[in-house]
C-alpha cells in the first residue's frame, strides 16, 4: 500500500494519541511480563504489536485473525495512524528516544531509502532471520530498494502502486460522457487529453461537482509514471530542474486553472466524505486506492465507480514494506508473521479484498483474471497488471517524501489561496531546502 501515501493510504489524524498508545506497549501489567516491542505472558501466548500507517489492509482481510487461528500461541496487536507523515514523525521520535517500537513497523516505499541509508542500524537484518528467500519471490526491485550496500535486508514488500484512472461512471452518462472504459482509456491517453476530457465534463456537469479531487494526487500520478523523479542514481537532487516534474506541474496548475479541481486535500475529512457525495467524477488511482474507495463511499458506492487504464497507462504510486526494529524482543516472531503476510496466498487476498496489488511475483500471475463487482465488475487484475508490467523501477531518493510534501503543500496554496504558480514553485523550493538543509 499505500498508500498515500503517501501513498497510501490515508485519512484520520490521530497524532500524540497513537504515540502515547505505542508508548503504552511497553508498559507492564499484572498478567504479562511486557518489554519494548512485545509481551509475553505467563503462559507462553506472545503479543506481537504491529504498527502501521493507512490501511495495510491485514485486519480487514481478515489476515490477522486466520494467522491467530494458524498460531495460537501468537495475538497480534496493531495501532494504525491513517497520516502517514504523522507517522513517520512519530517513529522517528522513537527511534531516537530507543522506546515505544513495536515489533514490526510498517514503512512507506518513499521513505525506504532514507531507511537504507540513515538509519539502517536500528533496525533487523531480514536475512539474518532466514527472510532472504522471501525477498527473492517480490519483484527485483522491491526487495534492492530495501537492501543497504553491504547486503542487510531491511524491509519485507507489501504492495507496490501501479495506477489506472478511477470514475463514477453515473455521473460522467449525467454529464453525456462515454463510459465504455477502452473508449475512456484512447480519450484521455495523454494528460493533455484528460484535461480535455475534464473540461467537456464541467461544462455539462452539475453545479458543485468537478473534475477530479485535487492538483496534488494529479501531480502524484504524473511524476509516478517516471523512473527518475526527484533524485538521480547518484543521489542528487534533480527535482527543481527535472522536465517531467515541471511537465507535472504544468499540468496539476492547468488542472486548476481550467476549474477542474475539487481542491480537497486528501486524507482530510472533507475529502473522505466527497467519495460519497459525488464531488469529483474522477480520481487518479494506485491499485490501493480501490479499498480506500470501498471503505468511504460504503455500500451505496458500488456500481457507481468504475476503473479504466489512466493516461500513459502506467504508473507507480506507492507500497510499503514491513520492518523489525533492533528493539524487538520477539523478531523471530515478527519475521514468521510478515514472511506469511507478504507471501503468495495472502497477497492474492489483500488484492481480491481491498485492491491492494501484490509485489509477490506469484501472486501476480494469480489475480489477472479478477473483476470487482464494486467497480461495475471492472477487469481490475488485467488493468493493473498491464500498468504494473510498464511500471518503471524508480530511483528512490532519501528525501522523497520531504519533496513530495513541498509539492503538494505548493499545490494547495495555488488551490486555495490563489498563489501565482510560479511563487508557489519557489515556496516548494525553499521548503525542501529547508527541510534537508541543503
């Protein structure tokens, strides 16, 4: 997942609630003899804790429960921030305070290579508890971006993002759009033509509805289709001159020049109940996204929301890895319980159930053929294995998630306080230079 990240994923701020609760886990009780990311009882039962950002989707799937049932001996515990960057925030405070981890740490794929590179020592060698193997049936790419130059395997992969274009097929037959998604997919294989698109639909559409949700997750899409996006494989930042984040950027001002955002930030509340009111026909769409979409526009969704292939027809917009920090007294048990989340059988559930695409290359060969009755029975395994088969194998930086931010933060001053594009560039500028001290 993802993701929104951040990919993924994703909507309620929970802030120092979450934090306290982490710090909670490593308190004792009169019935169990707790340390710094688990607990085992008296009797022998260990409590793994999981801590995770958005929705990973394991306890929704039911994955957690059928684990429990496999291993008795295990109860797993997850406290989950639906903010990734509040997370990130708080698991750094921990990881410097060396308190409050829990025994897996869920982390976004944009945070991955400041992982490797800076913080490698706090937390497992993967490998060292057998968990090499396991890596080697992801996607190739998933399993490098984890491993630090001297072969320490930091993280398990999850999802990986590939993106297609999400509608509400109501509203576009409202509006005299077609609907017929190889017909959506030529009309808007360009951004160009998206925008297009966009434009005939607010002409016709109902006063209050737009285009899309917002420039950011436009943005996100676009610069997710490159393979060098805002650093170069030595590490240097390439953002402020790069031609396809500019090309991004054009595009996302377009977007709200032409009134075709709902200038809804996303993972707010006002942007989590605009999937239910039909505020925007149209939302850029990581594979990941379609669980989001179920769990916000509820049963009263299904049907109405259809999946075509997105302009370009590729992409990668998040996914996620699971880690064990040094901390954890229970690794061995935590890398039993992500070996079995992250293999085959288990990713083809989280993708039949929440969309959730895998990065086992097994469980990829298995899903193609699926079709959500949600989404107007869309071919959604032949949708995203065809983006996901384009995907590039993107150069991750240290720094994305800082960049990604400022883009977005730039973004929405062009939406809602009507900054000159070109001032909230700079902004966006400064702010990552900031951030980073460069």
């Amino acid at each position: 997942m993802a993701t929104a990240g951040a990919a993924r994923t994703r909507a309620v701020t929970l802030g120092s609630a979450v934090l306290a609760l982490a710090l909670a886990a490593g308190c004792s009780s009169s019935t169990s003899t707790k340390s710094a990311g688990g607990d085992t009882a008296k009797d022998g039962k260990v409590t793994l804790n999981v801590d995770l950002f958005g929705t990973f989707g394991f306890k929704e799937a039911g994955l957690y429960a059928e684990y429990q049932k496999l291993h008795p001996n295990i109860e797993i515990k997850q406290t989950d921030t639906q903010d990734e960057a509040q997370y990130w925030q708080a698991l750094q405070t921990k990881l410097a305070g060396g308190g409050g981890l829990a025994d897996v740490q869920g982390i976004e794929v944009g945070r991955i290579a400041s992982v490797v590179q800076k913080q490698a020592d706090q937390f497992t060698d993967l490998k060292s508890l057998g968990l090499g193997p396991a890596s080697d049936e992801l996607v190739p790419w998933k399993g490098s971006a984890a491993t630090t130059p001297d072969g320490k395997l930091l993280g398990l992969g999850t999802d990986i993002g590939p993106e297609a274009m999400c509608f509400r097929a109501d509203l576009f037959k409202q509006a005299g759009l077609p609907t017929d998604r190889d017909q959506l997919a030529q009309k808007w294989s360009t951004w160009d033509g998206y925008l297009a698109l966009g434009k005939q639909y607010t002409a016709k559409a109902k006063a209050g509805n737009t285009w899309t949700d917002s420039a950011a997750s436009v943005f996100a899409a676009e610069v997710g289709q490159q393979r060098v996006r805002y650093f170069d494989e030595q590490g240097k930042p390439v953002y402020e001159t790069s031609p396809a984040v500019k090309a991004a950027w054009n595009t996302s001002v377009s977007l709200v020049k032409d009134g075709l955002s709902a200038e809804l930030p996303e993972w707010t509340p006002e942007w989590n109940k605009a999937f239910s009111t039909g505020k925007f026909a149209t939302l850029s769409c990581p594979a990941w996204m379609g669980g989001y979409i179920k769990g916000q526009a509820g049963d009263a969704g299904k049907g109405k929301w259809d999946v075509a292939p997105g302009p370009g027809k590729t992409g990668n917009w998040g996914g996620s890895y699971l880690a064990i920090p040094r901390t954890s007294k229970h690794a061995k048990e935590a890398a039993d319980l992500i070996k079995w989340l992250t293999a085959e059988e288990q990713q083809v559930t989280l993708f039949k159930k929440l969309g959730s695409f895998p990065s086992n290359k097994a469980a990829q060969a298995a899903i193609k053929d699926v079709k959500d009755p949600y989404f107007s029975d869309a071919p959604i395994g032949q949708i995203f294995s065809e983006a996901a088969a384009a995907m590039p194998a993107q150069v991750l930086g240290a720094d994305d998630q800082v960049v990604t931010k400022a883009f977005t933060d730039a973004l929405g001053e062009v939406e809602r306080t009507r900054t000159a594009p070109d001032a909230a560039w700079k902004h966006a500028m400064d702010n990552v230079r900031n951030a980073t001290g460069g």
